[in-house]
C-alpha cells in the first residue's frame, strides 16, 4: 500500500536538468558520482579539504577524464565558479561542496544560473542543513547486504521535492548497465519468505 503512494523513481532520477539539488548524508559522494553519470561534470571543493576525489574509485561510474575537478579558497569563490559553470551550459553537471549554510538569494542565484544554461546542479551539503531554494534534497546512506560482498547498495530518500512527492528507495549501481537499478529491500526479494507475490 505504501508502494502505490511512491513516485515512480524515473520521474526523479537522473535529476531534473536545469535545476540545482542537493545530497547529504554518508554516500553524498556516491550519489554526486551517480548523478554526473556519462556527461562532462565539474566538481567544485574546498581547497583546505584534505581528502580528493580518486579517479579509479569512479571508474566503474563515470569517465575519470569527464570529471573536472576545482579547489576554492572560500565558499564565495566556489559559488561564483558553480553559478558561471552552471549558466555556461557546456557541463552536463556542476557538483559544489557547500560547508555552510546557503542564504535564499543565493540559492536563488544557483537556481538562476542553471535554468540559464540547462545545467544539473548538485551541492553537498551537511547533514541538516539546506537551501529554501533547491529543487530536491536527497539523504544516501549505504547499505549493508550479506549477500554480495562488493555490495553497492545504497538508500536514496528523497526529503524535499518541490515538484512532488517525497519518498525512500534501495538503489545498486549496475556496472553492466551503467545506471541505477531499484532494489527490494534486503529480506524482501522476490522468493524470500514475506516478499510480496
């Protein structure tokens, strides 16, 4: 019963272009990654951040030579570069990691810029924390999986959605297919004892 008042994942996922969205929790990254998918993207960090962005870790996902990578100074500086990159409309999808909160007005500039150019926005944000201004905002956490040891088994919820409806998904990245693929949750696969049908 509860399925029936889901949106269908497609209508949310790849992310609406032309729209800045936002991500938080443990797989934010993960997610960023998935949501770049095949297209040129450009990954805005801070340039104190110790930790990068490794190229083979995203291989399976995405081409590491598609992924441009820029470090700022200031979360101002990541802001100017994310709203010329988004109104550029060369990428297919501009990835900012934000470190505090956005006032609306430049939500609302980010917002403007990608409608501008067609561009996919996605900040990352802390847990908690967001813009009046995003179109969706998405909470990913991995999952644990007994049955596969390589396990990419994540949980996608979506908690904001201007458009629509909010709702939680299990999601794996096919490497076959290169795309998300919904899952039923672990213990309710088709065939295992209370699994519907």
């Amino acid at each position: 019963m509860i399925r029936a008042m889901l949106p269908d994942f497609a209508t949310i996922f790849p992310l609406r272009p032309g729209r800045v969205h936002e991500a938080c929790g443990p797989g934010a990254a993960a997610f960023a990654v998935m949501a770049a998918g095949q297209g040129r993207a450009l990954w805005i960090r801070p340039a104190w951040q110790k930790e990068g962005l490794y190229p083979v870790g995203i291989l399976s996902v995405c081409e590491p030579a598609q992924m441009l990578i820029a470090r700022t100074q200031q979360e101002v500086d990541s802001l100017a570069v994310a709203e010329e990159a988004l109104r550029d409309g060369a990428l297919s999808c501009v990835l900012i990691e934000i470190t505090r909160p956005l006032d609306l007005r430049e939500g609302r500039r980010l917002q403007l810029a990608a409608k501008a150019g067609g561009t996919t926005g996605l900040c990352l944000i802390p847990e908690g924390m967001g813009s009046n201004a995003a179109e969706t905002r998405w909470r990913v956490r991995p999952e644990f999986d007994d049955e596969r040891e390589d396990s990419t088994l994540m949980r996608w919820e979506i908690i904001k959605n201007k458009s629509g409806t909010i709702g939680a998904w299990n999601v794996r990245w096919s490497q076959e297919a290169r795309r998300v693929h919904v899952v039923s949750p672990v213990g309710l696969r088709p065939g295992s004892e209370g699994a519907p049908g």
